[in-house]
C-alpha cells in the first residue's frame, strides 16, 4: 500500500524535471543562435532598406511573442522575451550608410588621396581632420565622415607652398581670390605635408614659357 501513492509522487516530479530541463535547453539554444546572428545583424545594418525589413520583423514576432503563449504554464517567459524584442524593434537606431574611402574616391574620380591634416571651415569654431580627394579637374577637401567641406578648382590653383612653423607646418593653398591653409602636427608633419603638395602640384595647370619672336631681317 505504501508502494502505490510514492510511485504516483514521483511521477510528476519526474514530469516537472524534465520539463525544466527541455526549457533549459531550449533557451541555450536561442541565445546560441541570437550570438551567431551579431555578424549578420551587422551587415544587415549597412542596408537601409534590409535593416528597416528585419525591424519590421523583429517588431512582429515580439508582439506574437507576447500574445500566442498565454495559456501556457511558463508563457510569462516568452511575454517578457517578446515585449523585449518588440522594444528593441522600436529603439534600434536606423542603419547609417558608410561609404567606404574607396567608393567616394570612385564617386569623385579621385586618382589620388591623401592625408589633409586639419582644417577649419569658415562656420566652424574648430578645426577637423581631413582628406583631399585629388581628381583630374579639383581637390575635394572632405572629413572623417567623408563630407565635402571644399572644393578647389585645379585649373584656378595659383600657388602651393609647404611652409613651417614653431607648431608644425602648414600647407597654404591659393587659386582665384581665395586661399585657405591646412596644418599638420607630430612626427610625420613634414613628410604628409611634402606629401599633399606634391599631390596638389599635380593639378596645377603650368602656362607654357613664351618664346619670344624674332622679326625676319628685312632684305
């Protein structure tokens, strides 16, 4: 008599463990796939309109998540996994388009770039580093974020000097009525300095010598 109502106890324990263990185990399996899915989800992110899709996504299966399981004994479990993924579909920042160095060098028809040092735009209250994007026609003076902050015409560039100072050197460029001057500092100053102006140079326009006429002598 004994044996028959230990027998039943154990059965639900044994029910209510393995239970455990199979929820166990199927959350492991979810955190594994979320980790395998970070490289992916990054590249995603370099796609606005694919980034904007798996928002969409993301959004829908939090809310089913937090809607489907009610009934069940653990369903509070995936309520709260989908309300955070329903609120992670709403606070994930859109994709930001990188373009990479190489892609607006090609935008450009640069043949050349290379390091600027630092420049000041005239609405600015400080400097930024920079990069001159060097083309056949112009030197496109662009930031860190590969943004045009200026553009200088290589047929109107009258003059290109390296000049140092007791801070570094500066690279002074004038064409037309304009003339703006780009610094550089550390170690390297002069050779990245000699290295844009010799880049510069390469778009200047040289005007020929003019040989002088010589009047036939007259018979």
């Amino acid at each position: 008599m004994s044996t028959t109502p230990s027998t039943a106890h154990s059965q639900p324990a044994s029910g209510e463990s393995k239970g455990r263990s199979t929820f166990r185990g199927s959350l492991i399996e979810v955190l594994l796939i979320r980790v395998s899915l970070v490289p992916n989800l990054l590249h995603l992110r370099r796609s606005a309109r694919s980034w904007l899709l798996f928002r969409i996504f993301l959004g829908i299966a939090g809310a089913a998540l937090v809607i489907a399981p009610l009934g069940l004994s653990n369903g509070y479990i995936f309520s709260v996994a989908g309300l955070a993924m329903f609120a992670s579909a709403i606070l994930l920042p859109p994709a930001k388009p990188q373009t990479s160095v190489n892609e607006k060098a090609h935008e450009l028809g640069a043949i050349l770039v290379v390091n600027g040092g630092r420049f000041r735009p005239m609405d600015a209250s400080s400097s930024v580093a920079v990069h001159f994007f060097v083309s056949a026609e112009r030197v496109s003076v662009l930031d860190a974020d590969l943004q045009p902050l200026l553009e200088i015409p290589g047929g109107e560039i009258t003059s290109v000097r390296a000049v140092q100072t007791e801070r570094g050197w500066l690279l002074r460029v004038s064409w037309a009525n304009n003339a703006v001057e780009f610094s550089y500092r550390g170690i390297f100053a002069e050779h990245l300095t000699r290295v844009a102006e010799s880049a510069i140079r390469s778009v200047m326009r040289h005007s020929l010598p003019v040989i002088p006429q010589t009047r036939a002598a007259s018979a």
